[in-house]
C-alpha cells in the first residue's frame, strides 16, 4: 500500500458485482471470482474467501452429528491468486469427542494455505453461558462506502458491507469496531454457513484495527485464528480489534467477534512488521 495514491470510493456502478467469491468446478475444485481479490492486488485474494473456502469443505467432510468446528487456524503460505482451486481435508484423528481435521488449498499445484481444525461434540444444554467482555455497539444505520488508501476496492472490501463504530474508517488509526457482512454468497447456489460467514471476516480483524503504520513499514498478517465458543446466528457479525506489538518483536491483532445477539468468539492474527524494501 502505497501513502502517495488518493483513497476512492468502490466503483460499484462501472464494475460488475460476481454472484459469489467461488463457483464449484466439482472434484474439490473451485473457480474465483474477481470477488476475492485482496486490497494489495486484483491478482491476489484476501485471505477471507479461500479461509472460508477451506471451512467449507472441512464442514462436507465426513460429518458426524453432534460434532461442531470449535476452532480453525489458517497458515497463509503466499498469497492465494485470484485463479482455480483444489480444496484437499483430511482427518488427522478421530475419536468419540473430538477430531482433527487438516485442509490444503493449491493452485496450479502449489500450495497457497495449510489450516488445521478441531471438530468437538457440542456441549450439554445446562453449561453456563459465561461472556466476560462488554457487549459489542449496536448495528449502525447504512453508511457510505468506505475508502482505503491506495488500495485495491473492487474485489473483497465492495463485495462486504461495512458499517464502522463511531464514524471509523479502514484508514482511522484503531483500535476499531466494525460491523459486517457479505454482500454475495461464499459458493454460487449453496447457503453460507454460520462457520464460513465467520472465515470470511475474521481475517479482516487487523484492518479494522490498525495501529502499525502499514505505508511506511510491511505490515501483514501471516495467520489467522478463529476460535468460537458458539455457532454465529445472522449475516451480521462484528469485529471489535486491537494491536499488540513491541520493538525488535512482532505484532498480534487481537480481535472479539460478536453478532446480534452477543459475542461468539475471537480472532488472532501474528502480525510480520518489517521495514518495506524500495526499489532501486
């Protein structure tokens, strides 16, 4: 992301909206939309689509009743290009009450992004409902589109409805608290899951909070973590993030997940922070 370029608005009236991040190809294959595409390049996806896509197929892969994903953590091998995908999940253990899965998504027979999930029996009914953070602020009324400086915004961010706590933005320094939602579904023709709605925005949490300066140094997360202690309820969810970082160290996003209804989980991101290299 370059200081110098002006922020502008999503050219939602000259650029055609897809009907989805992904259409299914069939055989764990995927075609990507121009959806997808990241803030840093049209050529590069954000990596809430192909987390979310992951998610998907981890959910169709040898189901069990009673079984829920609690917690998926994504490893972001290099950036995930807006082309075809093969989805591969295996299950690395199985036992009465909980399993192991591990997903591989490829393209053009390299691998972009590993993730590692754990499927848990849901709990009893009489387990205490405990939420010891404040509850998030309420849905705001439809707001503008939202700029970010110098970035790519007819991919992802226009293909999500953005509505900021408190008049935010993506360039207001956090922490910051956005609510959010996905404007077309994750695969043409099938229903979004309370799972795959959470992937699709929990790698978002350190842009609504930034607090690096991101023009001046690389600041990118190498990871995301999504652990959820219920199963989300709604298209709305929200991220309420902050930073932690420290000289000669790294940074950690650190964001709360809530819908209407409360908070459902939380997101970790390990933050690379490094001077940006220049060209000769």
């Amino acid at each position: 992301m370059r200081q110098d370029l002006e922020a502008r608005p999503v050219n939602s009236e000259c650029v055609p909206s897809p009907e989805s991040f992904y259409r299914a190809l069939g055989g764990g294959r995927f075609e990507s939309t121009s959806a997808t595409a990241g803030p840093w390049s049209a050529k590069s996806q954000h990596a809430g689509p192909p987390s979310a896509l992951v998610g998907h197929v981890m959910e169709r892969h040898a189901p069990r009743p009673g079984l829920r994903i609690a917690r998926v953590t994504v490893e972001l091998l290099r950036p995930v290009p807006v082309a075809d995908l093969t989805v591969e999940v295996r299950t690395v253990r199985s036992g009465g009450s909980v399993e192991v899965l591990e997903g591989e998504v490829s393209a053009d027979g390299t691998t972009v992004l590993l993730a590692r999930a754990w499927r848990l029996v849901a709990g009893p009914g009489d387990t205490p409902e405990l939420r010891p953070v404040p509850p998030a602020p309420a849905l705001p009324g439809p707001q503008p589109p939202h700029t970010m400086a110098g970035a790519h915004l007819d991919g992802y961010v226009s293909a999500m409805e953005w509505r900021f706590a408190d008049g935010g933005g993506f360039d207001t320094l956090g922490p910051g608290t956005a609510w959010v939602r996905q404007r077309v579904p994750l695969v043409a023709g099938v229903p979004d899951s309370p799972l795959t709605r959470a992937l699709t925005v929990a790698d978002s949490s350190w842009a609504v909070g930034f607090e690096l300066d991101h023009h001046t140094n690389l600041v990118i997360n190498t990871d995301v973590t999504l652990a959820l202690h219920r199963d989300p309820v709604g298209e709305w969810l929200c991220l309420r993030s902050h930073t932690a970082a420290s000289p000669h160290g790294s940074g950690l996003a650190l964001g709360e997940l809530d819908d209407v209804s409360g908070s459902c989980g939380q997101v970790l991101q390990t933050l690379l922070v490094t001077e940006r290299r220049v060209g000769p």
